[in-house]
C-alpha cells in the first residue's frame, strides 16, 4: 500500500471514489482506509451515473463525434490536434 502514501503526498482534502462494490466495502478495506485517513465518497453502489469521470469521458467522446474523425487519435500530440 505504499502507492497510496505516494500517491496522495500533498493532496489536501483528497477523496476516494471507488466502485462501492462488495470488495471496496469489505471490512478489511474500510479500516485500512481509515488507517490511512482516506475519506470515501458515498454514493449508490454501482452508479456510473454518478461518477464524474465516466461524463468527462463522454464529453470528449462526442467532441470527436461532432467532428466526424474516422478514428479518436491514438497520441497525446494526435489528441491535442483533433481538440483544436
């Protein structure tokens, strides 16, 4: 679990979203992140509606759409041409 120490050094206020499936709400689980003081957001078990990222996601999937590309770009460079 060293990831999470790294991960979140210097992250104020940081929150987790996770799936809220059974794994993420084992007991186990829940006291490590407590252990690690790792605040979840509560949210309806299995809600992607509700997860900011799957719209983000989205988003970007109808910009592409609306500009009629043939295939999303495979680059970060291809990326920022096809945005512009």
């Amino acid at each position: 679990m060293k990831f999470w120490r790294f991960a979140l050094s210097g992250v104020p206020d940081f929150i987790l979203m996770d799936g809220n499936v059974r794994l993420h709400a084992a007991h186990w689980v829940k006291e490590y992140l407590e252990s690690e003081d790792i605040h979840r957001l509560d949210r309806a078990a299995r809600s992607p509606d509700l997860n900011p990222i799957d719209h983000a996601w989205d988003a970007l999937g109808n910009v592409f759409a609306n500009r009629n590309l043939s295939l999303p770009p495979r680059t970060i460079p291809g990326l920022k041409t096809a945005l512009n």
